[in-house]
C-alpha cells in the first residue's frame, strides 16, 4: 500500500498548489463558455504529459503523483472538452 512520509507531504502540498491552479480557468472557461484564449493543441500535449506521469506515478505508488494527475488530468480533459465544444463561439 502507500507509504507517507516527509517527502512526500511535501509532494502532495505541491500536488495542492499545482492542481488548484486549473480550477480558476475550468471554472471560467464552463461559466462563459469563452474558449478563445485556449490553445487545443497545449492543451492535448499537457493532457498526454499528465496521462503519462500518472502512469509513472502509479508505478511508484506515490499517492502525490497520483493524486495530482488524476485530478488535474480531470479538469485539463474538461478544458478539452469545453474547448472542443464551444471551439466555433
């Protein structure tokens, strides 16, 4: 199973703060439905780099690592996904 330990309480304070930062612009980008400013293509190449340090993650059973990406690999799909949708606003 996980282990916690000092190094990673650090990981999962930075998997906080990371993280979090992807909630304003969900947040916004659902509300108004504005997708201009947002790259498809950054967007695609982030959610494949979160897909794959999930992945590495995993492997290391860092709960951090996991955790971070699982959920910013949540909001960066629904960016996608709103930018797909709307791409035409």
């Amino acid at each position: 199973m996980f282990q916690i330990d000092t190094i990673e309480i650090i990981g999962l304070i930075a998997a906080v703060l990371t993280t979090s930062s992807f909630i304003p612009q969900a947040y916004k980008s659902w509300k108004t439905k504005d997708v201009k400013g947002l790259s498809l293509t950054m967007y695609a190449v982030l959610l494949t780099g979160v897909l794959l340090w999930l992945v590495y993650g995993i492997y290391l059973q860092s709960i951090s690592i996991i955790l971070a990406n699982s959920v910013t690999g949540v909001l960066v799909f629904a960016l996608l996904a709103l930018k797909i949708k709307h791409r035409h606003r």
